[in-house]
C-alpha cells in the first residue's frame, strides 16, 4: 500500500479545521447570552465556560411615558451680582442647590450682571456659563443704583419669551431666599398685576414701594416695564433701585396686588440672633461667618454621615 504523501495530509488539514470548527460545536448545547443571562454584550464571570453567545435585542417598551403635571406657578428668579464675587455665588448656588424642591412649582435662578469688561473676569465667567449655565449678562454698565435693576426686569420678558414664567424675582446676593417658603406665599397670589415683599410705608401710603433685598413682581408688570417709554424719559433709572421700581408702579397705577411679606422677610441684626423659622428671605448676609449662621440656623449643614474621609466634629455628633 502506498504510503501517504505530505501533499495529501495537506490537502486534509483544511477539512479537520472544519471539523473542529462547525461540527463539533452543534454537537453541544447552545445558550442566549452568558451564565448571568445577561446577553453577549455583557462581560463573562470569571472561570465561566465559553458557551455560543448569540445577541438578543431587549424587548420595546411600548408604555408612553407617564405625562407630566404642568406646574401650578413658575418663579424666575434673578440674582443681582457682580464678576468679582465668585466665591459668593458658589456659596449661593449650594444655598438654592440643597433646598428642597417646591412643590408645584418650576423656580429658576439666574445670576445677573451687568458687560464684564475685565478680561480675568471675563474668562472667570464663561467657566462658570460652561459649568453651571445660570448666568445672564446685560448690556449695561455694571451699577447697584444705575439702572440695572431697570434692565433685568425690562430684559427678562424679552430673554425668556419662548417660556414665559408667571413671576420674576429681583435679590441680592447677600439675601437668603428660602424657595419653598417664598412659593407658599405666591401659590394663592394672582398672576396679574403683582408686586410683592418687604413693604415700606412712607407719607401715610401703606406699601409705597418694596425692600430692595428681595421683590417679585407678575410676568405682565415685567413686560409693562420693557414697553414704558415714560420710565426712561424721566430718566428714572437712576437712584435707589427700590424706591424707583415702587415710583414706576406707583405712577402708572401698576401693581396693585400688593403684599406685604414682613416680618417673613427681614434684615439679619448685628448679633445674628433674630432668625425666624417662618422665613421667606433674610438680609443682610454680607460675609461668610453669616452665611455660616444662617445655614446652621436652617439645619442646612445638617444630615452628614461620619466618615473617615473628612473630621468635622462640630458639624457631626
């Protein structure tokens, strides 16, 4: 018998390779995805066997979403500030951040400045629009008593016309707003014709104008001050924003609505005692040992779990 050449074993290398790959597979049992049956994408357990992994697409959720409850009132609130103050604003941004949520309601909080013209604090800012997405810059001069005031509250109905809210807010950034609290006043407001906060009564009129720390006026009276030519013809921009708001509303009968929020919104006094548990904003937060208060005050530091990673035994019992 002829002894077979290298030529022929050559020749059936080819088919032994088949073998091995085709036949002898089908001869096992197959399984949809890994052991863990979560399909091939899914990495294998260690020491699993290699099993024939076929993909499986997941099934189509054909439930449509839950709709979603409009909000019973929308708030916007706008933060007069100026670029140099960044530490103020992270310490504001966690103020809003880790406040609960009020209910029914969309709250938004926007930074206001005026051109930043300094270009470090240009380049400060952008960061920040970049990170945070919450600033407004004006084309303004950057002022307290100037007339931003006057081009926030003309600018807003103008800025967020594709999602009108039903309020804006005007505050400071050395004023602590407690959302929820402030909500709760405005849920049985009317949205027209609004203009609300810490009154002041001058000349026998209850409520002339509203304490600059903090005051909300309707969506509608925000439009009329973009529209009211009268306001910069008597060049009644400049001066005390509060008191010139309260003189815009008060000439042209505009406002009418008006509420009272004191003593809810109030000046922190010098000894840093006069804390209200039914707060709706206090003032006067001008640097950080305050900010500290009021945040203990409010429980805001409260709830950190022990860790080893950080030792704050005045904050952790």
């Amino acid at each position: 018998m002829k002894t077979p050449s290298s030529t022929s074993y050559l020749l059936l290398a080819p088919l032994a390779v088949l073998l091995l790959v085709f036949v002898l597979p089908s001869l096992r049992p197959s399984r949809v995805g890994g052991p863990d049956g979560l399909g091939a994408l899914c990495s294998r357990r260690a020491g699993a066997a290699p099993d024939v992994a076929v993909a499986v697409a997941p099934p189509v959720d054909t439930t449509a979403p839950a709709p979603r409850e409009p909000p019973e009132l929308s708030l916007l609130v706008g933060v007069l500030t100026m670029p140099s103050r960044r530490e103020r604003r992270d310490i504001v941004r966690l103020a809003y951040a880790l406040q609960p949520p009020a209910a029914a309601a969309r709250v938004d909080v926007r930074f206001v400045f005026c051109n930043v013209t300094d270009p470090v604090d240009a380049a400060l800012v952008a960061l920040e629009i970049k990170r945070h997405g919450d600033v407004v810059v004006l084309d303004c001069a950057e002022n307290m008593n100037d007339g931003k005031t006057y081009a926030w509250l003309s600018s807003a109905p103008r800025l967020f016309a594709s999602r009108p809210y039903d309020y804006v807010m005007k505050t400071d950034d050395d004023t602590y707003l407690r959302v929820a609290a402030l909500v709760g006043e405005l849920r049985g407001k009317p949205r027209d014709d609004v203009y609300l906060g810490y009154g002041y009564a001058m000349g026998g009129q209850p409520m002339p104008f509203m304490h600059g720390m903090g005051y909300v006026v309707s969506w509608d009276v925000a439009a009329w001050v973009a529209t009211a030519e009268e306001i910069l013809a008597r060049n009644d921009t400049a001066g005390p924003e509060d008191l010139m708001v309260g003189k815009w509303l008060n000439l042209a009968g505009r406002g009418k609505n008006r509420y009272d929020l004191k003593p809810r919104m109030y000046d922190l006094n010098w000894d840093m005692d006069n804390f209200r548990p039914d707060t709706v904003a206090v003032h006067m937060l001008k640097d950080n040992r305050r900010w500290a208060a009021a945040f203990r005050y409010f429980n805001v530091t409260a709830g950190i779990e022990p860790s080893d990673l950080y030792h704050l035994p005045s904050l952790i019992g």
